[in-house]
C-alpha cells in the first residue's frame, strides 16, 4: 500500500500545481504582470551559462 499512497501523493500534487497554474493565469489576466515577473519569465528562458559550463565539464 505505502507505493499507492505514494503514487497518490503524486497525483495530489500534480493537481495541486495545475490549480496553482491556472489561479496565476487568471491573476494575471486581471491584473497584469508585474515588472518582476516579466524578468523572471524572461531569465528563466535564457540559456544558462553556469547549466552550460557544468554539461560542458562532464562531458570532458
């Protein structure tokens, strides 16, 4: 039962974040996005030098 109710943890959390997602959209179809979350959309769709430099070093 324990990988059950793991799996149903899961799931709960799954739903959880999809809610979440979805009350952010509709906040921020009422009200706009702030100026710190545009720059925060934007940084996490840059590449990532440090992400870059480590793939880079392991693969050496």
């Amino acid at each position: 039962m324990t990988s059950s109710r793991g799996h149903q943890g899961a799931h709960g959390i799954g739903q959880v974040e999809k809610q979440l997602n979805r009350q952010a959209q509709a906040a921020e179809q009422m009200q706009g996005t702030s100026e710190t979350d545009q720059e925060v959309l934007a940084a996490s769709q840059e590449p990532s030098s440090v992400m870059e430099e480590i793939i880079d070093t392991h693969n050496e």
